[in-house]
C-alpha cells in the first residue's frame, strides 16, 4: 500500500500522498528529489527505474475526505506513461468521489485529454521554477511558457508551485506568466536538495510575492523557501 499520510517538505493541505505509478519520470529534470533519493535507497532506485508502470497499490482503498496528492514521486502525464496506465490511476480515483485529488505535472495539456470535465474534485497543478528555459537546460518538460498555455485551458481548480525557485530573466514576466493561468494558489518554495541552481535574492523572492499577493492571488510559502529570505 502506497497511500500515506503527507509528511515532510509536502503541502501543509495535503492530507496523503498515493503513488500508483512506478518507472522513471521522462522529463529527467536536473533537480529532481526522486533521483537524489534513488542514490541513497537501492528500494527508490528500483521502484522509479525502467519503464512506467503500474504497481499493487493500484487497488488501494483511498477513503474519503481526503486530499490526496497523486503520484508525488513522478509526473502521471508525462510522455512515455502509456495511456492505458493513467487511464487505470484516473479509474480508481473516480470509485472514490468524496475526496480531493492534486495532480501536478509539467505537462499540463497531455492532461486536458485524460480528466473529465464533470469531474469537480480535481486541483490540476503545475510547476513553473522561472519564466525561461534555454539558457538553465533543466528539463526535457515542456516549457514553462507551454505549461501556462495549457494549464490555462483545464476548466477546474488550478495551482501553480513555484519550485524550486529559480533566477528569472524578467521577474514580471513570471509574474505575468502565473497571472495567466488564473490559479486558485500558489506555492513557493526552495531547492533543498543544493542542485547548484541560479536562485533569485531576498529581494526578488519578496518582490514576486508581492506581485502576486498584490494581484489577488493566494500565496503559500513552503518551509523550505526561509533560507533565500533570511
């Protein structure tokens, strides 16, 4: 069973975290925490290596009146999850209708095509660490433009996690990139696992907060982001 309770440097609402989906994340990013630990527990390593797949806790009973963080440890829409396999997560999320469910990808338009729109108990999240890519060579994820784009379309509840935060060309266009999307919250926070990322000052992770917070928005900030404000 793989349903547990949150814990650690997790979103303070999430209740649990379920992780059905075994097998390597195909964006490869360069900070990826799941790595990190695959290096220092042989069980990690196994269970996110080799193709994606479906493990036993497939069947587990999810309960209710939860809000559960699906397939925390990988990205459930990432190309190279074969459909069939997040047909069958997705299957089970809907026999158990009286909870929340956080899905978080950075492949937010591989999503539009999986989640019912009758569907209301969905947070469809995505993560967006600066407002460019090319010059960081971080991922093989959609941009983070292309994630906004997307991200935008999906007709539910929305969030976007700002995560590891990273060094922005324009802090207003990463401003203007997560005003987009129109998301219910957002959450910040910090690389905590010293992947030597190009991480903003004080004064720009303050100046983006305001930003946000003055354009209406929720603004959550994780534990981990007190090192850059210190």
């Amino acid at each position: 069973m793989t349903l547990n309770k949150a814990k650690g440097n997790m979103y303070d609402w999430v209740t649990h975290t379920w992780n059905p989906l075994n097998g390597h994340c195909p964006h490869n990013c360069s900070y990826c925490y799941v790595k990190g630990m695959g290096d220092r527990y042989s069980s990690i390593k196994e269970k996110y290596s080799g193709e994606p797949r479906l493990n036993r806790s497939l069947h587990d009973n999810l309960g209710r009146d939860r809000t559960i963080f699906v397939c925390n440890m990988t990205d459930l829409f990432a190309e190279g999850v074969p459909d069939e396999v997040i047909g069958a997560i997705l299957q089970q999320t809907y026999s158990y209708p009286h909870n929340t469910y956080l899905i978080q990808t950075k492949d937010p338009g591989r999503a539009l095509d999986f989640i019912p729109k009758r569907f209301k108990n969905y947070i469809l999240g995505t993560t967006i660490e600066c407002d460019i890519y090319p010059e960081y060579d971080i991922s093989k994820a959609p941009s983070p433009k292309d994630r906004a784009l997307a991200l935008r379309n999906f007709p539910g509840r929305r969030t976007v996690t700002i995560e590891p935060i990273m060094k922005s060309r324009n802090p207003n266009h990463l401003i203007d990139m997560v005003l987009y999307i129109e998301p219910e919250f957002v959450s910040i926070g910090a690389d905590s696992f010293n992947n030597g990322l190009q991480e903003p000052t004080r004064e720009e992770v303050l100046d983006l907060i305001k930003g946000l917070e003055d354009a209406g928005i929720n603004v959550i900030q994780k534990k981990n982001l007190r090192r850059l404000l210190k």
